[in-house]
C-alpha cells in the first residue's frame, strides 16, 4: 500500500467527520469542545485501525457483522437526541447556537468518536499483508480526521449563523443519515 492510497483511505475516513463536525459548527457548539471533539475522532480513527489489525483474524467476523449496526444505533440515538431537543426546546436551543454556547458533553463526544470511527476498525486487517505501513497509516488517518474536522466545524459555524431555523434538525438528520449510510455500506457491501 503505498502513501497516495493511504492518504485516500484517510480521506474517505474522515468524510464521516466532517459531516458531524460541520453540524456541530451549525449548532453552536463552542471552539474548544469542537477542537476536542476534532482530536476525539483523529484518535479514534487512528486508533481503530489499531485495534482490528493486532485482533487480527480473530475477530474480523464479529467487526464485519456488527459494526454498522453499532454505528446506526450510536448515531441514530444521538441524531434523535438532537431532533427531540429541536422539537422541545426550539426557544432555549435557538438562543444558545445564536450564542454559540451549545452544550457538547464529553459522553457525546465519544460516542460520536466511536460510531463515526466505526467503519475504520475494518480497515486495520488491510495492513496485515504490509505490517510495515501501519504506524505511517495510522498516523495519516488520525491527522486527516482531525484536520478535516476541524475544517467542517468552520464550514457549519460559518453556514450555521445563515440558517433561518434550528440547527439540531439539520444535525440530528446528518447523524442519523451516517449511520444509515454506515449500516447500508456495511450489511450490503
């Protein structure tokens, strides 16, 4: 596997990523927990990959069979959590993106960091053939994920104060979107 494959699989990786953090930059959420969530979902990609390559065979079956559904429940909990929010407290909600003083817990957080890392536990038996490219992957994973994370809370924060209506509608709506797409990609593909 050379460089320019892992930067594409690092890129790929990381679409999930930015998708959320985007929504989370519509939402208000603050810079700081943005950068934590950010450095979150780098350490979980990267490290993802970790944890498939040295399990090895072993339990590549249990990761392929249920991880998107790990994903699409994680993410669709979160997702409904934010559409429920929208729905019932519009007023408080609304107040707080124009403030940019949204609330991201750090159980939120790492359960973002797990279902949108979920998709790379998988890709960790790729370098079981080239053992010798996994640190450089995982490192390349970790950085685009943050990177691109990053880039997508600026991209939401920027669109976010141009949005005529509650941002947790359009953020529940990508979460759940992800974990469908997640589930669908790894039941059918």
């Amino acid at each position: 596997m050379n460089t320019l494959s892992i930067i594409f699989l690092a890129i790929g990786l990381a679409m999930d990523c930015f998708a959320v953090s985007m929504a989370q930059g519509i939402q208000g959420t603050k810079f700081r927990a943005a950068l934590l969530m950010a450095v979150l979902f780098g350490v979980f990609q990267g490290g993802m990959p970790l944890i498939s390559y040295y399990a090895g065979s072993l339990f590549a079956a249990f990761f392929t069979r249920w991880s998107p559904w790990i994903a699409l429940v994680l993410l669709c909990l979160i997702g409904g959590k934010m559409l429920w929010e929208a729905y019932t407290e519009r007023n408080e909600q609304e107040e707080n993106a124009d403030t940019g003083n949204s609330i991201l817990g750090i159980g939120t957080m790492l359960l973002l960091s797990i279902a949108t890392s979920i998709d790379a536990l998988s890709i960790g038996l790729l370098f079981i053939p080239v053992p010798e490219v996994l640190w450089r992957a995982v490192a390349v994973i970790a950085c685009t994920s943050t990177f691109f994370s990053v880039i997508g809370y600026a991209l939401g924060k920027s669109l976010g104060k141009h949005l005529p209506f509650n941002a947790n509608i359009i953020g529940g709506i990508i979460l759940i979107a992800i974990g469908i797409k997640i589930c669908l990609e790894g039941v059918l593909l």
